[in-house]
C-alpha cells in the first residue's frame, strides 16, 4: 500500500476537527489550551507534509514548523500565565466565570 | 541702486519685530525700547538716504533730462501659480515712494522716542516696540510694493498692526470692541479692493500673455501706469450697469481706500481707534496707515485719469466726507475724537484734490498735475502737524489723566512746551502762512478751482470750519477757565524729555516744510511743477481762516456763555453732531436689525435644524444600531469562535460554489 499525502492530511483534518470542537465544548481553560495545540500541531503537520509532497527538494516548510512550534511553547506559556491569573482571582479555571469582558 | 538699503529698509523692521517679539518677555523695558528706537532710527538713516540719493544725486538712473525716473530697484518672483498669475515682490523707488519712505520713518521714529516716556510704566511695553516694528515694516511695504499682491498682502498687514494696537489695553472692553470695528470694517471695504484687483487682472490678463501686459506685467504698478490706454484696450466692449468694467474696477479699488481712509460711509472705526495708546494714533490713525487710500489712488493714478468717472466718485466722496467730519469735531468733547475727525477731514481734502487733478480732455487725456502733487504734498505736511497734534495730545492726557477738554483750560501756564508746539500744530492745520499746512492747502483749493469753482469755494468752506474747531479745540485746553483742581494739589507739568523733543522737532518740521520745493520734487509725472501761490485763491483762505480763528478766539478765550447760547439756539443739531450724526446707531440697526435679525434668524434656523440635525441623526442612528447589536459582545470567548467558525465554513462553501 502506498503512503500517498491523503494518509497524512486525514489524521491533521481529523486533529483539526477535534481541536476546534474541544475548544468549543470544553468548559475548562486547560482544556481549552490543549484543544488549541491541537489545532496548531495539525497546521504544521500541514506545512510539513505540504513541503514534502509538493516542494520534495526544498526545506522552507520544515524549518517553518520549527518556528510555529518554539513560537507554540510561548505561546503556550502566556497562556499558562494567564489562566493562573484568573484562577487566583476567581478561583476556578471555569472559562464561563470570566465575565468581565464584555459591553 | 545698490540692492542692500532698500533690503535692509525692509528687513531691519521685521527683524526688530522678531527679535522684540519673541525675546521681549525675557528683556528689560530699557533694552527693549532703546532697541527700538535704534532699530528704527537706523530705518529712518537708511530711508533718509535712500530718498536724498533719489532726489538730489542726479544719477542717470533716477533723473533724466529733468524728469524723476520710476525704478525697480529690484522685482523677485515670489509665487508662481501659472503662467498668468506671478506674484512678485521688489522694490519701487519713485517719487511718492521716497516721499512716504521720508514721511513713514520720521514719525515713526518720533513715535518710538515718545512712546519711550507715555508707555514707561504700562504692561506690556516690549509687545508694544513688538508691533510698532512690525506695523512699520508693513507700512514700509506697502508703499514700496512694486505690483497690485504686493500693496494688497502689506495693506491686509498694516491692518493687522492697526488691530493689535487699538487693542493694545486688551483689559477695556472698549478697546477690544474698537479694535474688533476696526479690523472688521476694513477688511469689509478690503473685500471690495479684492474684487476690484481681480476684475482688473481678469481683464488685463487676457492679452497675450507674451504681450506688453502678459504674466507678471498685468499686476505690475509701472507696466499698468505706463500704458493706461493699452489698460483701457483690454477692458472695452465689457461693461456693466452703465460704466466701463475698467472705471468700476477702479472704484472698487477706491472702496478698499475708503476703508483705510475713514471716507464715508466707511469712517465709522476710524474715531473709536482713538481707543489705542495715542502715540499709536498718532502714527497709523494720523500719519501713515489712514493716508494709505491717499496713495492707493496716487499709485494708480494714470489708470484713474483714463476713467474720470471715478476720479468724478473720489472727489464727491471726498467732498461729503471732508465737511461732514468738520461739522462733527466742531462738536466733540473728547480732544483725540476731535482730532480724528480732523484727520478725516484732511484726508478727505487730499482726496478731493486727486479727484481735482484731472481737467476736461483738451487732446485726447489731459492731467493737471497740480492735485496731484497738492495732495502729495498735503500727505507730507499734514502727516507732520497732525502728528505733533497728536503727540501734543498725548502730553496733555499725561499729564491730566483725561481726554476731555472739560478738565482741561488754563493749561498754557503749566505746559509751556505742549502749548506753544501745539499752537503751531494748530496754525499749520489752520493754514496760516508760513506754516506748512498754508502751501499745500492753498495748492489744493487752486486744484479744486481750476476743476470748478463749486469744489474750491466748498472745500474753502471745510477749511474754514477745520480753522475754527482747531482753535475751538486750543482755546478750551490752554485757555477758557482754569481748571480749579490745579490750584490744590496736582500740578500738570510738561512732558520728560523723550515726550518733549519730538514734539519739538515735529512743530520746526512744521515751520519750514512750507518752503520745500515740493513740486520739483513730487508730481505724477516725474517733471517738475512749478508751484506758485495764486493771490486770489491765498488770500481767500488766508481771510476765511482768519475770520474762523477769531470767531473761536471770541467764542472761547474765555470762559463765556456764547457757546451755550449757541448750542440752545438749536440743540437737536448739537447732539446730532456730537453723537456724529448717528452713523454708527444705523450700523448698529443695520447689522443687528436687518442682518441679524432677519438674515441670520434664518442661516440659524437653517444651521441649528438642518445642518445640525443631519449630524445628530447620524449619531441617533449609529447609537440604536449599536444598542441593539451590543449582546453579541457577550464576554463568552468560545461564542465568538463558533461564530467564526460558522463564518468561516460559509465564506468557504461560497468559494467552493463559485468555484466549482
């Protein structure tokens, strides 16, 4: 059986689904940063396997990902930061309770 | 000529005006008025040269074969628009130019100097040299502009200078609001003057534009004046409500010179001027700035010959307006009203003799240059007396802290310096022989009477009345009934030195100035006009301000119940002139009843609900939209992404679609 680029954009369209529908359903922030590294891995699985299939000679896409991932992590951190900042003045990670952004 | 006097005649004002301007704040009253005064004496050097060098150094460029040369010392291109329209700025040395150079910086210098003692102890003394360098510049400017923008741009300054100046005291309500009715009622006739260069220009402008009035000729004071028939030429054919397009043109150049001018209907600003410091009425509401429409009309002066129908409007207005102010100052109270309703009366004479200075085409055009320079030199006589009247005025509100006559009288044994410079002013205005006001008012009235006699003997009438209201005026200061306030306590006293000396010089200017032979020096043609007296026309006015001055001796040596009896054998017309025949109450019905009670209500009504109501609904709608739509920003972060999702999966099935 041949590995054509379907057996790799399915499972990213598959991650990308779950992730949009975990940050969507999900009532925990935690979770909700979790379903949003979903949906960036299933991106770069993109770039890489786009690079691969499309561009086989050249290394953009590749390092590309390096990038998108390191940004992630801060990314990632930030948001850490901010969902302890709200638990500390709320006192729960409930996304329902942050109330005070609004009209 | 060398470029570098004329620039720095221009240049050493401005910068004074700069340097006093902006530094002021962190100099000395010492420093800032001793700066002034050299900056300007220096002015005063430079101009003296210039001119002395124009009139008596007999160069080929400023003289030949006896008639005085038209120069552009030099002409830059300043703004060029298009290939038509070019505005230049230069330098114009002629004749009436070096004369007003001469008459601009002495009493301008003179003013500095005096000002030095009267605004010693006033706030704001820096700013005050400040504007003096700056209304100096402009008035330097204007009378040395070589094209139509030039004058206009400077006119536009001189009024500016004139407007901070009459609000110098920007504590009195009553000196802003003069000066606000000064500012507003010149620039209302300037609009005119605007019309009238763009009507001009519009015409002139369409000849060829390589031809003799092509590009920047067709604003250009010596390419218009040299060819007025080519002027004429341009604007034939088009004409409007009965005149030529070039003789309303040149009326409405005149309007700007009324406004400047204090003629009628356009004086009503000039008495409340009096408002400002009075070394500043002496310099721009006496001397220079008010003369301004003199020269307009001098400066123009071919163009105007060719269409007589406005030098016919000049004279009439003039006319009306030179025995209107006479009737008016013989009934003020206030010594500077009298004395600006004296100026515009004088004024209005200089302008009557312009208007006199063309006779009835003999051969085609024919000018009688005796107006001409009549006027010229009534511009520079009475520039000097009426500002030692001025100043000497000035003394007097020094030293009495009022400026009514009523707690004046007496004061000649008190003031001796301020009565005797001012009994010479008096006698100057008055024309007696030998001063100065004599020659050139007997000039004038010979104009008026070569023209018809109708002007002579009415002008011969203004002057009669300007004998009378003068000596009216310096009975009841120096003489009539002691002051009884003098006697206990405050003693009036002459003026420092610094308020003194120019009123000195000024009375010896008025002595002799008589006897300078004006007429080989200033005519509107360059060729010199021999002046002599004509018995008759002498002997006249001499006999008719005599009688005037012993009238007033009668009426007022002495305190007496004359003037009394004279007031109530009429009185209606005795308060009608002192209230100066209820000119500025029409105004005031005309601009707040008419315009704005009529006119405006409607603009307002039209700006409050339709303007303003457009605006408003505006925002009403933007505000109900916004309300109503405000929910969806809910604060749920995971709303606004299946929002977005759902928007995203639309705009991607629309593309799929138009794709496929």
């Amino acid at each position: 059986m041949d590995l054509n680029i379907f057996w790799y954009l399915v499972p990213s369209v598959i991650m990308f689904a779950a992730g949009v529908y975990g940050f969507i359903t999900r009532k925990n922030m935690i979770a909700m940063l979790i379903s949003l590294e979903l949906i960036l891995n299933s991106a770069d699985l993109n770039f890489v396997v786009f690079n691969r299939y499309l561009f086989p000679g050249s290394m953009e896409g590749m390092i590309f990902t390096l990038f998108a991932i390191a940004i992630a992590a801060a990314e990632t951190a930030i948001a850490i930061s901010i969902i302890i900042n709200i638990y500390r003045e709320v006192g729960n990670s409930d996304v329902a309770s942050v109330k005070q952004m609004r009209f | 000529m060398d470029i570098t006097l004329p620039i720095l005649i221009l240049a050493i004002p401005f910068l004074m005006f700069l340097i006093l301007g902006i530094g002021g704040v962190k100099m000395s009253r010492k420093l800032a008025g001793v700066l002034g005064i050299l900056g300007m004496g220096s002015v005063m050097t430079l101009s003296y040269v210039v001119a002395l060098t124009y009139f008596f150094s007999g160069d080929a460029a400023f003289i030949v074969d006896g008639v005085r040369q038209q120069l552009q010392v030099f002409d830059v291109t300043w703004l060029a628009f298009t290939d038509r329209l070019v505005v230049n700025i230069g330098f114009l040395l002629d004749p009436i130019s070096a004369m007003m150079l001469v008459v601009i910086t002495t009493i301008s210098f003179m003013v500095h100097l005096y000002s030095w003692g009267y605004m010693e102890h006033e706030p704001g003394f820096q700013r005050y040299y400040a504007f003096l360098s700056l209304f100096s510049f402009s008035m330097l400017g204007l009378v040395v502009a070589t094209n139509i923008f030039q004058m206009y741009i400077f006119w536009e300054l001189v009024g500016v200078s004139s407007y901070l100046l009459i609000g110098f005291f920007y504590k009195l309500p009553s000196a802003v609001s003069a000066s606000k009715k000064a500012f507003i009622v010149t620039r209302f006739a300037d609009l005119f003057m605007l019309i009238g260069i763009l009507v001009l220009s519009w015409y002139v402008s369409q000849t060829p534009a390589d031809g003799p009035l092509g590009g920047a000729s067709a604003f250009n004071f010596m390419m218009l004046n040299s060819q007025p028939t080519n002027v004429l030429a341009s604007t034939l054919g088009a004409t409007f409500m009965g005149g030529s397009v070039l003789t309303w043109a040149m009326i409405l150049i005149f309007v700007g010179g009324m406004g400047k001018s204090a003629m009628m209907p356009l004086h009503i600003w000039l008495p409340d001027a009096m408002e400002g410091p009075t070394p500043v009425s002496a310099l721009i509401h006496a001397a220079t700035m008010v003369v301004a429409g003199v020269y307009l009309v001098a400066r123009f002066f071919p163009l105007y010959c060719i269409v007589p129908d406005s030098l016919t409007f000049i004279t009439v207005v003039g006319a009306i307006t030179a025995f209107y102010a006479a009737v008016v100052a013989c009934a003020q109270i206030d010594i500077k009203r009298v004395l600006a309703f004296s100026t515009i009366s004088q004024i209005a004479f200089m302008m009557v003799s312009l208007g006199c200075a063309y006779n009835e085409p003999v051969e085609g055009v024919h000018y009688s240059g005796l107006g001409y320079m009549a006027s010229m030199f009534h511009l520079f006589t009475h520039a000097m007396f009426k500002a030692l009247l001025f100043l000497g005025a000035g003394a007097l509100i020094h030293a009495v802290h009022s400026n009514n006559y009523t707690s004046m009288g007496g004061l000649r044994k008190y003031m001796p310096i301020t009565h005797w410079t001012f009994l010479i002013g008096c006698l100057a205005i008055a024309g007696i022989p030998p001063f100065s006001g004599f020659f050139s008012k007997d000039e004038m009235l010979a104009a008026m009477f070569s023209r018809h006699w109708f002007w002579g003997a009415w002008m011969t009438m203004v002057a009669g009345l300007t004998a009378f209201y003068m000596f009216r005026l310096y009975y009841l200061i120096f003489w009539w009934e002691e002051n009884p306030e003098y006697k206990n306590g405050h003693k009036p006293h002459d003026a420092p030195w610094q308020m003194s000396l120019p009123l000195i010089i000024l009375a010896a200017v008025s002595c002799v100035a008589g006897f300078i032979p004006f007429g080989e020096l200033v005519t509107f043609n360059g060729e010199p006009y021999h002046i002599h007296i004509e018995a008759p026309v002498a002997a006249t006015s001499i006999t008719v301000a005599v009688l005037a001055i012993a009238l007033a001796t009668v009426m007022y040596r002495k305190k007496n119940s004359m003037p009394e009896k004279m007031k109530n054998i009429w009185p209606g017309l005795w308060t009608a002139a002192n209230r100066r025949f209820y000119w500025d109450e029409m105004y005031q019905w005309v601009t707040h009843t008419v315009i704005f009670g009529c006119i405006c209500r409607g603009i307002a009504w039209f700006d409050r609900h339709i303007i303003d109501g457009t605006m408003d609904g505006l925002a009403a709608v933007t505000q109900f939209c916004s309300v109503k739509i405000k929910g969806m920003q809910s604060g749920s972060v995971q709303t606004y992404v299946a929002w977005y999702l759902l928007g995203a999966i639309l705009l991607g099935a629309i593309t799929w679609i138009c794709i496929l």
